[in-house]
C-alpha cells in the first residue's frame, strides 16, 4: 500500500513563504520556523518561542488534524478551547455581567501580550483564569477549572500540564518562566482592580 500524505503536510506544496526567520525576544538569537512548527525552544537560551506565522490552515477543521500531526499538535485547537474557556467562564460568573466584563478584559490583555512577546496564549489564559476564579471563591481549587475544560472539551495533554506546570509556580512564589511572570504580573493588576 502506498502511504498517502495530507497535502498541507507534503513540503512538495509549500513555497518559500511557509518559512521564516524569528529573533529569540529574550536573547535575540535567530529562530528558523517552518509553517508546521507551533513552538519552538531557542538554541542559544533555550526559550520557548511560538511561531508567529504558525499556520495548518486545514488542521483548524479537520477531525484527524491530531491523529495526522501526532504530538507536535499542541495548541492546534486553541481558538475552540479559548472559546470553551469563555463559555466555562460565563457559566461560572453566572449574572455578574461585571465580573464577566472585567475577566474578559484580563484575557484581552493577557492575549495581546501573549502574540506580542510570542508566548504561547493557551495555558497563561487557563492559569490565569483559574486562579481567579479561585481567588473570588467561585471555583474550590484550581485543578477544578482544569477537569472541568478537559473533561468537556479533550484538551491536548500538553496544555493541561503546562497550565498546571504555571499555576504551582505561581502559588509557591516560583515565577521560573516567562510564562509564570506573566501571569504573576497580571493577576497583580487584575487584583488592584477588584
């Protein structure tokens, strides 16, 4: 049997834009990134850095886009489980429009900062809603957010250990990535606010 491969995979289609060259933001040493790779780690300081072209195009909508990238499909469906983010948040804020509000707003915030300094959106979100519901009392602990998404929504094992990985930093006072600071940072702000 001849084996078959999805075309935006086969690099026999691509063109010299589904490349590109990204400067680390933390030491500046220069990142080659190819279309497919959602993140990669800098070889001079080892920073995690997403690929900001990343794009699958298909992989948005196509029920075996995990089975056809495997492992590295990490964060393909962010957008959804965003969404699945905010609806879980809305659930959980029931009819405190305000709070709703001011959540929202924290997670504009977090996003824009995310694409700006090209740190991956889906865990500093999680973590960072988790830990404000928990905060506000509306949520026990933070691992309750964490079963419910995963539970409803399949949420790539990686996401979840990341999400995880931030939040335990942030409550031991560890704040080891730029992840963890971010969040810290955030939620420092989002606290003032209340």
């Amino acid at each position: 049997m001849i084996g078959t491969k999805c075309p935006g995979q086969d690099m026999r289609y691509w063109t010299a834009d589904d490349a590109c060259e990204v400067n680390c933001p933390n030491c500046g040493e220069e990142i080659e990134f190819f279309k497919t790779d959602i993140r990669l780690r800098c070889p001079k300081c080892k920073t995690k850095v997403a690929n900001p072209r990343f794009n699958l195009g298909c992989a948005e909508w196509c029920a075996y886009a995990e089975q056809c990238l495997g492992p590295g499909a990490k964060g393909l469906k962010a957008q959804s489980l965003k969404k699945s983010m905010e609806e879980y948040l809305k659930i959980k804020t029931g009819n405190d429009s305000a709070e709703e509000e001011r959540l929202n707003k924290l997670i504009e915030k977090a996003e824009s900062i995310c694409q700006a300094q090209k740190i991956e959106m889906l865990p500093v979100l999680a973590a960072l809603i988790s830990i404000s519901l928990r905060k506000q009392g509306i949520i026990n602990d933070e691992q309750e957010f964490l079963d419910a998404l995963n539970d409803d929504n399949s949420w790539p094992p990686t996401a979840v250990k990341d999400t995880q990985k931030i939040i335990k930093n942030i409550l031991n006072e560890e704040l080891k990535d730029r992840e963890d600071q971010l969040v810290a940072e955030l939620l420092r702000v989002y606290q003032t606010d209340i």
